[in-house]
C-alpha cells in the first residue's frame, strides 16, 4: 500500500487497467455459469409475484429469440451480484491508497450501510411492490373484458426496473450524509425543506412506479422515513464535522 503513493501516473493507469481486467473477468465468468446452469430459475424467481397475482394473466415470447434474450439479461445481472464482491473489493484497493485515514474509517461503514439499504430496498420491492404492480394491471384487463397476455422480456423489465429503482431509492440516507460531510447542506436546511423534499419524493414515486396510489406510496412512505433518519444522521456528523474544523 504504501508503495502506491510513489506510482506514477502510468503505473496508477497500469494498474488500474489490471483489476478493471479482473472484476470484468469475475463479471463474465459469472454470468456465463448463470446462464448455463440457473438462468432458468433466475426467471422463475422473477415470474414469482406475476405467478401469484389474482386474475387471468399469460407469458408469451413474441420473437424466436425472446427468451434468449431475457436469458441473457438474467444472467448478466447475476453475474453483476455474484461478481460484486470483487468489483467492490479492487475498486476499494485502487483507491484507498489515496485517501486519508479518517476517510478510509468513514468509507467501510458508509459502503456495509449503503449495501445493507439497497438489499433491504429491493426485498422490499420483491415481496410487497411487485405483487402489488403485477395484481393492480392484471385487474386492469380484466375490468376491460381483456386477457392479459405479456411478453417475457418486458415483464423481466419492468420487475428489474422496479427492483432496481427501490435499490437505488433507499440509498437517500448515504446521499445525504455524504453531502452533509463534505459541506453542501446542513441539517438546519434539510429540515426546513421538508415539505420540497416531501413532495419531491411523491413525484419521483409516482415516475418510477406503477401509476396507482398505493405503490407510489409503498415507495414514497418508507423514503420520507429515510430522509427523516437522514435529517438526524446528517445532524449527528455535521456536528462532528464542526468539532474536526474547530478542534
């Protein structure tokens, strides 16, 4: 580690260039396995919430090569959550050398948080959200007197879109501790703005969700409660960030 800080820039790149080659390696190989041994499972654990939603719903490939397709999305996903602990791991080894010891501290409880949050998001969206989405537009069809007949690929979509989303979502807390840190707000001005942040939340939930009250609210709930806690995470690091200045 040490040695790092008398690299010169082509080494860094060098370097660089190496564990990209790696995690890239981890990724494919990972993915290929998936979709030669699950790929198939990966779609039933997909299709699961679809299977259990009530009314009159079918699956169809509209092409020849649908379902390789939807397979090889699947697997590429897989391969990006199998292959995570690598990619996470060189990236932390390339850049930890270069940054301070009170950043490194800060870095492995931030990265173990968000992780938590994103997993916690997508469980979330898995068991509640989707069954929720998949029964409000089946009942849709059928109050029109219409089966409700999808493509693989575009339910596989719509769930990963969704899955993805609530992931992403439930990382607001990371967000705003991090600007909070780094001095862009202040707990004082999360707090005033609530009802901006509010109604915000409530417009980036009804865009990412399906268009029904109640899943834009299983989302939009949980990340007003999550700004909430970011409002006093953010007050409990300012305050340490005021005492590392002044001290």
């Amino acid at each position: 580690m040490n040695n790092d800080k008398r690299m010169t820039f082509g080494q860094h790149l060098e370097e660089l260039r190496r564990r990209m080659l790696i995690a890239l390696g981890s990724l494919v190989a990972f993915a290929l396995a998936a979709y030669a041994i699950f790929s198939f499972q990966l779609l039933g654990l997909l299709r699961a919430p679809f299977d259990a939603a009530p009314g009159a719903a079918q699956l169809a490939t509209l092409s020849p090569i649908e379902m390789i397709l939807v397979r090889i999305k699947l697997s590429m996903v897989a391969g990006v959550v199998a292959a995570s602990p690598v990619i996470i791991y060189h990236s932390l080894a390339f850049i930890m050398p270069g940054l301070r010891p009170e950043e490194r501290r800060s870095l492995r409880p931030a990265l173990a948080a968000g992780l938590l949050l994103f997993v916690v998001g997508v469980l979330l969206c898995y068991l509640i959200v989707l069954p929720i989405f998949y029964s409000f537009m089946i009942s849709m069809n059928n109050d029109a007197g219409v089966t409700a007949m999808w493509s693989v690929r575009s339910v596989v979509h719509s769930a990963l879109m969704l899955l993805l989303s609530f992931g992403i979502g439930f990382e607001l807390p990371i967000v705003i501790v991090f600007l909070t840190q780094i001095g862009i707000v202040t707990p004082s001005v999360l707090a005033a703005k609530r009802k901006y942040a509010l109604l915000a939340i409530l417009v980036v939930s009804a865009i990412i969700t399906p268009p029904d009250v109640v899943t834009m609210l299983v989302l939009g709930g949980p990340l007003y409660i999550l700004y909430e806690l970011s409002v006093v995470l953010a007050s409990i690091f300012h305050a340490r960030r005021l005492r590392r200045i002044s001290g």
